[in-house]
C-alpha cells in the first residue's frame, strides 16, 4: 500500500481523535470531583499525543491492530500527564499547551494529588489490554516510570551542578524523555504480538527518537513563535536550565561570551528581558545549527533501527520521525 503524506495525517487525526474521546470519558462519573474535575482540566487540554500513537504504530508494526491496544495508549498518556503536572509544579511553569498549568489555576496540593491519582487510572487502563504477556507489558511501563523519575531527579541536580557535560544531559534526557517514548514502543510492539527481535528495534527506534525530540524542545524553547508554542519562548534560560543548547554554547564559548554565559549559572538564570541577547549568543555560537545536526543524527539513528519492518510499515513510521522534527511547537 502507498501511503501519502496525507493519508499518514488522515491516520494521525483520525487516531488521536479516539484517544482523545478515551481520555475524556475516562474520569468522568468519578468522585469527588474536586479530584477528579481538574484531572479532566488536564486531560483536556490536548496536546500531540505523540506517546499513544506510538503505542498504536508499534503494534500495527509487528501485525496487529490498533483496537487491541487503545487503552494501553490511553494508559501512557496519563502517564505523560502525570509526569508534566509534576514538572509543571516543579518549574513553578506558568503555561502548559497555552492554558494555565494545574498548579496555577488550582494550588500545588491539588495538583500532586491530580498528578498521583491519573498514575493510578492509567494501570487500570493499561490492564485492560493484557492477557498473557501482561508481566512483559507491566514491567515496561514501570521501568518507563522509574527511569523518569530519575531523569527528573537528574535534571533537578543539575540545576545545582556548575558544569554539566553533554555527556551527562544525554543520559539525563534519555531517561527523562526517550526512556517513555521507548517504553511505549515496546508495550506496543509486546501487545501486538511483536518478536523478541521486533520489539527491540522498535523499542530502539523509540529511545533515538525520544532523544531527538527533546534536543528539538530545547531548540524550539528559544527559536519558536511564543503563541505557537504555547510557554514562555526563552523560559529555560530564565529558569537556568541546562539544555542542550547552553551546555554546547558554554564549551564553545571563550572570553566575555563565555563570562556571560557563566553569570546564568551564578544567578540561577536570566531576566525574561535578557533572553534575545543569549539567543543572538546561540547564533553567534552556532549552537542552533549544531542542535538541528544532532537532532537529525538521533533521528536516523531511529529510522535505522526499522530496517527489518516491510516498507509501509517503516514509511509510516518515518513520517512521523520527520513530522516531529519538523515541528514548530
């Protein structure tokens, strides 16, 4: 079968309209509301669905079909959920897909509490699609839970660490962010009834594209149209995150470029006024076109990893490799 470009977006659409209508329906009737209404708030607000259609490309890789796995892909999205209102809470974020962050429009206690309880529906969810390898698939998406956590605890240390390697940014984001776009590969590829062989590749497909994706994040942060975005552009320099892109810069940079870039680590970031001079600094560096070419080598790190999958099954998954590094938000 020859699929298009615009038969890939039908694909996409039509999918994420299904996992949205799940994610909808499943808080509703549940008590108290005061737990449960701000949980809806959060599943409401609709972003990519990058991690469910993951789950449903996966399996539809190695022979099976979508409907064997909607609430598993379900699952893993409020799993994602969890672990942004979580970090949302932690940054002290404003925004979060352009509307207020749980946090902000209700209070912190709420919110962990919203956090911890879409973690819990999301076992229910993924049990409903385990049969026989549900120790397989329970044990993936745990270890995606664990492997987040430490990226997360990582990524906090960091902000108290003066020199950070780029060595060490990539093991952080690989458990961070490709450690849940590995996982949801594998629950796929495990619940469509994949090989051992099959998982794997599909498991490593995600992990490299996990990777790409966060070094495109970091990039976006500081180069994207702010409404488009939907945060704050600039908002890891005011935070004093240690991105891709600032670690790269600050081993770049020599004399008063790198003394300025020094002072974000010294004042734990910068004014939001402050966040057009370092970009300007970025491109004085290079680092916005080295971070495009990293982006792209983690990228075909992913698509070779399909090499055993029939072509429309790698092409559909290429699609969606370039469509995310082609994002603009």
């Amino acid at each position: 079968m020859y699929l298009s470009e615009k038969k890939f977006h039908s694909i996409y659409k039509k999918e994420k309209s299904k996992i949205d209508l799940i994610l909808k329906k499943s808080l509703q009737g549940r008590k108290p509301s005061s737990l449960y209404e701000p949980g809806s708030y959060i599943l409401h607000s609709e972003g990519k669905r990058l991690r469910p259609l993951l789950v449903l490309l996966s399996a539809k890789a190695v022979g099976g079909k979508f409907n064997q796995v909607y609430n598993a892909a379900a699952a893993v999205e409020m799993l994602h959920n969890f672990t942004l209102v979580h970090d949302d809470i932690m940054d002290n974020a404003d925004k979060r897909r352009g509307r207020l962050t749980l946090h902000k429009k209700y209070d912190n206690n709420t919110a962990i509490l919203v956090g911890d309880s879409l973690l819990s529906v999301a076992y229910e969810y993924l049990l409903m699609d385990c049969s026989a390898n549900a120790k397989e698939v329970m044990g993936a998406f745990t270890q995606g839970l664990v492997d987040v956590c430490e990226g997360q605890s990582m990524d906090t240390d960091f902000e108290m660490k003066k020199r950070v390697t780029i060595k060490e940014y990539l093991v952080m984001i690989t458990k961070k962010t490709a450690a849940m776009a590995e996982m949801c590969c594998r629950i796929g590829a495990t619940l469509g009834g994949g090989s051992k062989i099959q998982v794997n590749s599909l498991s490593n497909y995600g992990k490299n594209l996990g990777i790409a994706f966060q070094i495109q994040d970091d990039l976006l942060d500081i180069s994207a149209d702010e409404k488009e975005f939907g945060k704050t552009i600039g908002g890891d320099l005011v935070e004093g995150k240690k991105t891709y892109l600032f670690i790269k810069a600050l081993e770049k940079a020599t004399g008063e470029d790198r003394k300025s870039l020094s002072r974000v680590i010294s004042s734990y970031g910068v004014r939001k006024n402050q966040v057009k001079k370092y970009k300007l600094l970025y491109e004085k560096l290079g680092v916005l076109d080295e971070s495009k070419k990293e982006i792209r080598k983690y990228t075909n790190r992913a698509l070779n990893a399909l090499k055993i999958f029939n072509s429309t099954e790698q092409k559909i998954l290429y699609m969606l490799a370039d469509a995310l590094i082609e994002r603009t938000k």
